[in-house]
C-alpha cells in the first residue's frame, strides 16, 4: 500500500556483480554502517535512508512503511528484484515492512537485532521515550542506546532530533506501529518470505522462534555479541547470511 508521503530520491552506493542484495542501516545511522560488511559475488546497494545520512530530510515521513516506500522506488529505479533485503535494528523492520508491501521485490529477508518484539516491559517505556526524544534529541538517543562506538555515535548526532523521534513513533507508538509483540507477531506471521532474525539476547531470539513459521526462517542467537552485532563480527555474519540463502535453494 502506498503511504502518503512523497517518495524521498535516496543517497545510496551500489557496487559489485551477481544477485542483489539490499543493506538497511538502524534509526539513526547511514550507509557507513555497513563499512565491516562485504558480499563478494553480490550485487550490493546501501542506503543512507531519508533524514539520514546524505539523503534529504523532510519534515515529515518516517514510519517504517514511509522509509519501505523510498526503497522501493530506489529498487523499481534501479531495475532490481528481488533482493535480499537486510536490515539492522530499525532497518530489521524496515525490510519487514518493505516485503510485506512489495513482495515482488523481495526474495528474502534478514532481520539483524529488530526493533520489533519488545515485551510488556519495554513497551510500558515507550511513551516516556518518546517524550525525551522528542525534548533531548540525539542526545536522548544517546543515553537510551548506552555504550556506542565512536563512529555510531557520531552518526547518531548528526541525525536531526525531529527524525529521530519521529522514526520512534513509526516503529512504537503510532497507529499500525509493529514495535511491541503482539502487533510483530501479527505482522510477521503474514510475512510470505524466509527470514533469517539474528539476536544477541536469549529472551529476543526465544520469543523470535515463535514467529519463524515460514519454511527456511531461521532464528540465529549469537551470544556474548551486542547490538550492532554485524559490525562486531562482519566476517562471521558474512558467513551465516551467505550459508542461510544457500540453505534456501530448492525451497
């Protein structure tokens, strides 16, 4: 379904040769994330989505089915699909959103620590975060991600405040937001391609195991990793996407 907003032109590097795949950054990051990672043997194009990055900042226009908009677009753009859309905690949900609107643009997903799935807990926070998201900025998105490299915190900074909070909102507290279980469970049970979720905590990937009914999801828990696990390990999570697609021919 189309949102209504109007498509944002991406920022995006596209390199390499063979089957497409698709790297989604986190709320507030850009395409610079994904700097550890290579896919040789891929066609691979990353984006710096809107009000990120270098890509325009609207004042409006930042619920994940907004951000899988523009993707679209960019894909439709560049004659590419399906892809492999990975994406990393708010781009786990981005590229959710994206093959659950465009499926014929994908063929798979890989979901990277989402931001969907947050327990009764967690989501009880979510008002007073946005509050201060929407008081504080990036500095609020500082404190309630902890301990960060220099590299992501600096890209967190330059993430104007009103993108960031309203990206929050988008993924939890909006209409139609999929942040907390029981609307992520919904939403992925109508997925209708292979996933592959990557976590770093047991309670997440337990809770991941109940979703994963499509034939060749997989749910991966990489203990003693933290939440930008792919930048942690690039090698290793190289490794498991490219094993997992492999796993899914003949399907």
């Amino acid at each position: 379904m189309q949102p209504d907003v109007e498509a944002v032109r991406l920022c995006f590097t596209a390199g390499g040769a063979g089957e497409p795949i698709l790297l989604v950054h986190g709320w507030g990051g850009d395409g610079r994330s994904w700097n550890p990672v290579g896919f040789a043997g891929r066609r691979v194009v990353t984006v710096d989505l809107r009000g990120h990055g270098r890509s325009p900042v609207p004042s409006g226009g930042y619920r994940p089915q907004d951000y899988a908009f523009d993707l679209a677009e960019l894909l439709e753009e560049l004659d590419l699909g399906p892809v492999v859309a990975v994406g990393h905690s708010m781009g786990g949900q981005i590229v959710v959103r994206l093959a659950l609107d465009r499926p014929e643009l994908v063929g798979a997903v890989v979901a990277i620590d989402p931001a969907y799935g947050a327990d009764e807990v967690e989501a009880a926070s979510f008002q007073q975060r946005l509050s201060d998201l929407r008081r504080d900025g990036a500095a609020a998105a500082v404190r309630q991600l902890g301990d960060l490299t220099d590299e992501v915190r600096e890209q967190l900074l330059r993430t104007p405040g009103h993108v960031l909070a309203e990206s929050y909102a988008g993924m939890y507290t909006d209409p139609g937001a999929i942040g907390a279980r029981p609307a992520a469970a919904k939403a992925l049970a109508s997925l209708g391609r292979p996933l592959l979720c990557i976590r770093p905590t047991p309670s997440m990937a337990a809770w991941d195991l109940t979703c994963a009914v499509r034939p060749g999801s997989r749910v991966v828990l990489w203990r003693d990793a933290g939440h930008f696990l792919h930048r942690e390990r690039p090698q290793a999570f190289t490794r498991l996407v490219n094993s997992w697609l492999g796993s899914l021919e003949g399907l």
